[in-house]
C-alpha cells in the first residue's frame, strides 16, 4: 500500500488547522488504496496553531498526523524544505493550510502519476478572480521577465500545490541552497509534471501573510537566484561607453583636422578621458561580476545532473557523490 504525505506549512493558521484536517479527510476517503500522513510545519506561529495540531494530531485515527515546530518563523519556503527533508511517503503533496489549495485535486493529481504516467502535477489557477488587479500585473511581468532571462519556463498563475514521486522530492531536498526560490527550484530540477487546472479559491479564514513589498522581495530573490544576466549587462554597458568614447575621439579629431585654425579647449580631451577611464572601468566590474555570479553558482551545490530513471544498478548514494565531486563534467548548470 502506497503513501502520500501532506506538508502543510502553517504560520498563524489556528482557525485553519481543523477545517483542513476535516477537508483533507474527506478527500481521504476518496482515495482507499492509499495511507496518509499529514505533515504540519508550524512555522514560528504566534497564535495557537501547534496546540491546535497537537489536538487534530491526538484525535486522528486513520491517518497519521505529525508535526514539525521551526524555532522562530523562517518563511514558507524554509517550512516547506524541512517537511521535505523529514518526509517518507511514497508521494509527497505541499499544500497550503488556508484551503486556497484544494484537497479534491489530490485525487486528479495521483491520476495524472499512477495513471498516466507523469513523476509530478502541479496545481494551476486559471483565474485570479477575487485578486487585486494590479498584484496580477505584477505577477505576469515577473513572468514574463524570469522566464526570458533565465532557463527556468515558469508559468503564470502555477502554484506551489503539488503532489510528488519520491524521487522529485529527493531532487529537490538535494538543492542545497539557503536562498530558496521554490518554484525555480522545480522548475530547475525538470520532471514530467502535469498541470492541473483550477478557478482561484478565497481563503477560508485568517489573514494572508503577503504584502505588496514580500512579493516584490519574492520576485527579487527570484531573479538573484537564477539569473545572472544582469551582470552580463553591465559589460556591455562599459563596451559601449568605451565605444562611445573612441566615436567622440574620433568626431573631435575630424572637426580639428577640417578646422585647424579654431582654437580648442581642454573640455573635449578631459570627455575623451573620462568617457574612455569609465567605460573600461565599467566593463571591468562587469567581468568581476561574472566570475563573482559562477562563484555564487558554484557554492550553491546544485547536482551536475539529475537521473529521471536508469536500468543501471548502482546504490543511489554513490551517484550524488558522483555529481558532487566530479569536476571534470562540463557543467549543465543553468545560470
Ligand atoms: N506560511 C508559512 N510561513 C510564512 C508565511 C506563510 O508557513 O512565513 C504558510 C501559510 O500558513 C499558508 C501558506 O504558507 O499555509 C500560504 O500563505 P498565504 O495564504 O499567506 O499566502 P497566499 O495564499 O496569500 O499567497
Ligand atoms: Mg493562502
């Protein structure tokens, strides 16, 4: 008998952590050949969200309920690694405590893995009804921008709902990194995923912990995380301006030779200089930055390559070694 395993990361939730319980065990029911293990991460809550799963947890009887408590609130992304890390089902599903994730897709999401063949299905909101209008055009900007200057292909309206083989999960509890940009991540580590459509929900009591600066800090981390062209920018901008200055040298020197007779100022040699001198400084940051970027990669730890399936027998320990140590493979990293 096969087991999925909810994560559910939790901060300031304590009206949510029944409700949920009781939707979730209703989808349970619907799902017999399955065992289940909720996993709540309480993620520095201020409230009574962990006696409230300490309640949910001791009155659970089919089901497993468990619980982590993180020390202080370190953010979703650090909740949802740590219910990662400590998981052991067979599938894995992260999904939000407000109900805004709704439970019934569970049961096209094992379809989309059992049936169909696919290693993940991410949920996936069609409408952003009942969203503020100008958080959409954010969020469609960020989209737009992420995925033309990085190798990640996010789409719009893709959530962090998802359900998991084990083998997904383990790829991405292997990306070491504390700056953790989750939906890159899942995007990074590849996979066949399936996308499961649904019409955005209302949460069902509480408060969302997102405000209009989280997000643009969450689209920021985002960028720094895996895009490096920026950098690449700024070596362009110096080569231009040190072609700007070469251009000018040259007009200045093409007046004074068709004119010898006009007298001219120190203004045009000081421009010359100052154009030239900034130009090649600019430029030499940007190459700075560059290797700074492959450093920053590098310390990131990310596996060389991730096996979907192989017919090799070999123990799976040794193949993450394998990854970690070997430098002489051309690095796939994605920048
Ligand atoms: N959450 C968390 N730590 C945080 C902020 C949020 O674990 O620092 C959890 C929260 O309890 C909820 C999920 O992440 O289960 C999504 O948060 P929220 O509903 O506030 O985000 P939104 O749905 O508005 O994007
Ligand atoms: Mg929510």
């Amino acid at each position: 008998m096969k087991t999925i395993e909810l994560i559910v990361p939790c901060y300031n939730e304590e009206k949510c952590i029944e409700l949920f319980y009781n939707a979730a065990k209703e989808v349970f029911k619907k799902l017999p050949t399955f065992r289940f293990i909720i996993t709540f991460v309480d993620d520095g809550s201020k409230d009574d969200t962990l006696n409230e799963i300490k309640r949910v947890a001791s009155i659970a009887r089919e089901e497993v309920v468990q619980y982590i408590a993180l020390s202080r609130n370190f953010g979703k992304e650090s909740a949802i690694y740590a219910g990662l890390s400590k998981s052991t089902g067979d599938y894995v599903a992260l999904i939000d405590a407000d109900l805004q994730h709704p439970p019934e897709l569970l049961v096209p999401m094992i379809d989309a893995i059992e049936k169909e063949g696919y290693d993940r299905a991410t949920a996936r909101r069609v409408s952003r009804k009942g969203e503020p209008l100008i958080r959409s055009f954010f969020s469609k900007a960020f989209y737009s921008i992420i995925n033309h200057i990085t190798v990640l292909d996010l789409i719009s309206g893709s959530t962090d709902y998802c359900l998991m083989k084990r083998t997904v999960v383990d790829s991405i509890v292997s990306m070491s990194e504390r700056e953790r940009f989750t939906k890159g991540i899942y995007s990074w580590v590849g996979f066949k995923n399936k996308w499961i459509e649904y019409e955005n929900v209302e949460r069902i009591a509480g408060h969302t912990k997102w405000n209009f600066l989280g997000l643009l800090r969450y689209a920021y981390n985002g960028f720094i995380a895996f895009a490096t062209t920026p950098l690449r920018g700024v070596i362009y901008l110096g080569i231009i301006i040190t072609i700007v200055s070469f251009l000018y040298a040259a007009t200045i020197g093409i007046a004074a030779l068709k004119n010898p007779l006009v007298p001219r100022t120190g203004y045009n040699s000081i421009m010359i200089v100052l154009l030239f001198l900034g130009g090649v400084i600019i430029t030499t940051l940007g190459v700075i930055g560059e290797y700074l970027a492959r450093i920053y990669m590098e310390v990131k730890n990310r596996p060389i390559y991730i096996e979907r399936e192989t017919n090799i027998e070999r123990d799976s320990g040794d193949d993450q070694k394998k990854a970690e140590t070997d430098n002489d493979i051309c690095s796939g990293k994605g920048l």
